[in-house]
C-alpha cells in the first residue's frame, strides 16, 4: 500500500462530522439528472480543481437558476437530505448540522415548516443530526414577521444561522432574531469573515452572541479579533476546497486553517455546498493534508473537534473521540 492510499485508509476510517453542509448546494447531481437527464446534462465548470468563481454572486446565480427550481416540494427536499446523510454515512460521518435556505424557499414558493418536516422525517438511521434554516442580511420579501415566528415555534427546525453575501454592520432585525431565538432554545450560528474580513466575526460575536462560526477565515487578518474569538471560545465551521474556489484565500497552500488552530481556534472539515464544488469530505481532508502539510495527528485533532463542538451526548462524544486516538495510536504505529 503506497503512503497516499494508506493516509486515505486513515481519513475514511475517521469518525467524522460535518458541520457545514447547505441542502441547496449540496443536491446529489445524480438525482438530478435522472429526473430531469435535458436539463442536468452534465457536472457544472467549479467541479474542476482549478476553477475559480469571479465573486459570491456568480457562485449564487449557480444555486438559484440550477437547483432552486428542481427543490419545489418538501418531498424533494427531504429526498436530498436522505440522499446527502447517506453519502455521510459512507464517509462515516456519525454527525451533521444542514441547513435549508429561508430565502430559496421563498423563490420555490414551499412552505417552511413543510419542508422542516420533510427532511426531518428523511433522515437515516445511524447519523445524529441537527436542522438550521439560513436566514440572509435581507429580509425575506414577504411575510417576513409571520416566517420569523414559523420558525421560532417550529419543533422541527433545530437553530438558525446567517445565510448569503456578507453585509456589515448588522442590520437591527438580525440582532433582535438572533436573542429571541436563542431565548426559544434554538442552535445559533452565522456565517462570517468568508470574504468582507475580521469584521464579521467581531459582530457576530459582540452583536449576536455567536460563537460557532461558519467560515470566519478571513479573521486571520486581524490579530485583535482573531484572540478575541479564541479568548470567547469560538469555533470555525472551516470548508477548505469552497474557501479556495470562492478566493476567500489566495490559495489551499495559504490557507489559515493551521494559524487558527494555534490561536486557539477549534476548527472542523466540512464540504458546504458539494453539487456546486464537487467534493467530498475526504478531498478537503486530503486537500488540508497535502497543501499544508498537516499530519495525520492534526487531521485527527480536526476530527475530535466536531465532536467537541456537536450537539451529541457527552458519551456518544468521549466514545468517538476514544476511537480517533485509537485509530491514530495504531496508523502511527505502522508508520514505525
């Protein structure tokens, strides 16, 4: 077994989580194109390794004129997130945070809480996972109070998080939300510091109460927030092939995902939106490992942490956790 195959032995047989995985953009293309073979005839560009989008609204305009329109009932939705969970499985993925789109479902014209127990009702034995529905900077164009209120008394839908292109400072009707939905019980979480700097963790923070971070690579601009986040606990929900094919970093060989850790900064591996980008999550391991030069023991530590920062009991965690050192103690062994 050559070095490659036997570090990829390693990163499947991790116990795993995804923390960062949106249902608009990760719809299985396979499905697709059996139900619609003209429409979906094959893989779209940003599949390549070396595709680039030109900005966050090319990377958008993908998601609402190729998928939106396919996900138009809950039946289709909860079939994607069967779909999506099933494919985790096999990455032994034990784990997972999805979202839906507040704003995607308002252009398919779906019902909110229809779809939250579409997926709900779909998700495979086997995989323990919590529903966040992504709230955009905007408000949602109609019935924007009624929604807010669905979703706050909605017992299917697990947290909220902040969806779309970043738009700093913080509008009022977020940061009021944000407080009444945690008072609700629900998870809490926001996208931020992808692409418009520091800033969006240091409101996310300060503003919402926000520690579980989607993203947030970009805070590595700026040494002040980068330890306030660290000193506040935070968490960075980091999706490495999506960072570099959105230019949120210059390259994979840059990526920030090391300095954060060492300022304290937990950070998981996710896919985010794998239909647009065409990964899987053992690439964005590989991807880590290869261009950073990261050893098997701090892939290991990337592991451990989204058991860390999940939502599971404390003896579903200590056992997973159990089982990745496991796993490393005698990989390393071989090694030897």
């Amino acid at each position: 077994m050559t070095d490659d195959s036997k570090l990829i032995a390693f990163i499947d047989a991790l116990p795993k989580t995804e923390h960062h995985l949106h249902i608009e953009g990760s719809t299985p293309w396979n499905i697709m194109q059996v139900d619609d073979p003209e429409m979906f005839t094959e893989p779209p560009p940003s599949w390549k390794d070396d595709f680039r989008f030109k900005d966050f609204s090319e990377f958008e305009r993908l998601i609402v004129n190729n998928v939106v329109p396919w996900l138009n009932s809950p039946e289709r939705y909860g079939i994607t997130a069967r779909e999506i969970l099933m494919m985790r499985m096999k990455e032994n993925v034990r784990y997972a945070e999805i979202s839906y789109s507040a704003l995607a479902i308002e252009r398919s014209g779906v019902d909110i809480e229809e779809v939250a127990v579409a997926i709900k009702a779909a998700i495979p034995r086997g995989i323990e996972t919590r529903l966040f529905i992504g709230l955009h900077h905007n408000p949602l164009e109609t019935d924007h109070e009624k929604h807010l209120l669905e979703i706050l008394e909605s017992p299917h839908i697990d947290g909220i998080d902040l969806h779309g292109p970043e738009r700093f400072p913080l509008q009022d009707w977020i940061k009021e939300f944000w407080r009444e939905a945690k008072l609700a019980g629900k998870l809490a979480k926001a996208h931020a510091s992808e692409l418009t700097g520091a800033i969006g963790v240091r409101e996310a923070i300060e503003e919402l109460g926000v520690t579980k971070i989607q993203h947030g690579v970009q805070v590595i601009e700026d040494e002040s927030t980068l330890y306030m986040a660290a000193a506040e606990g935070a968490s960075f929900d980091v999706c490495p092939i999506s960072n570099v094919k959105l230019k949120a970093v210059p390259s994979m060989s840059e990526h920030p995902i090391m300095e954060l850790e060492k300022a304290g900064i937990r950070c998981t591996i996710n896919t985010d939106d794998p239909h647009i980008f065409g990964n899987s999550l053992r690439d964005d391991y590989l991807a880590v490992s290869k261009e950073l030069g990261t050893t098997p023991a701090q892939l290991a530590e990337f592991a451990k942490n989204g058991f860390e920062t999940s939502q599971m009991d404390e003896v579903s965690k200590r056992s997973a956790i159990a089982e990745i050192d496991t796993l490393l103690k005698n990989y390393m062994a071989e090694q030897n």
